[in-house]
C-alpha cells in the first residue's frame, strides 16, 4: 500500500504544498516575528519550572459532558466561538492546553 497512512514515503514537495522552513526554526509568520502572537494574547511565559502543584487561579470549566482546567495566568485566555486558545508557553500552559485541546477537538 504505498503512499498510505503508515507509509514511510517522504511527503511530496509541490504547488500547493506547504514546505517547512529551511533552518528547521518556526516559521515567521504574517508578520516577520519567528514565534509571534496576537497582540490580545499576552501571558508570562516566564516560569519555565514543571508544576508540582495546582496554580491557585486553577477552574474547572464545564465543556459539555466534560470539565477541562483554566487559568487565567496560563491558559486559555482567549475564547473564539468553540476555539479556546492562547496558552501560556510554559510548562503548566502546556498541560493545560493538553487537557483543552483534546477536549474541544471530540467535540465537547
């Protein structure tokens, strides 16, 4: 089965095909700043220590059937429609956007 999902065939390069940055860094973006975000997306991603305790502004937010942590020191500070978004880029960001991601892509 060749070109299937399980594949190990190297992606084609085309028209159309989005090629990954030379230099292996992420991309730039619409506005030159390698890593950039929208102005109304400001966290301190200052602590870059593993949480060994719940934050203190840690919630549980109902999503349907489901609940998911929110923090407003860490994530998500931004809501659009049903994309929650805007994590800190931190250790405990990344946990939390771990929970919510999943949560909101089955549907919830």
């Amino acid at each position: 089965m060749a070109g299937g999902p399980l594949s190990s065939a190297a992606p084609k390069e085309g028209p159309g095909s989005p090629a990954a940055p030379k230099d292996g860094q992420p991309d730039a973006g619409e506005d030159g700043a390698a890593g950039a975000r929208p102005g109304d997306c400001l966290t301190d991603d200052s602590d870059r220590t593993p949480p060994t305790v719940s934050p203190q502004d840690l919630r549980w937010r109902a999503l349907g059937l489901t609940k998911v942590p929110v923090s407003p020191s860490a994530g998500p500070v931004r809501t659009s429609g049903a994309v929650m978004w805007c994590f800190a880029r931190t250790p405990l960001g990344a946990v939390l956007a771990a929970h919510v991601i999943p949560a909101r892509m089955s549907g919830e």
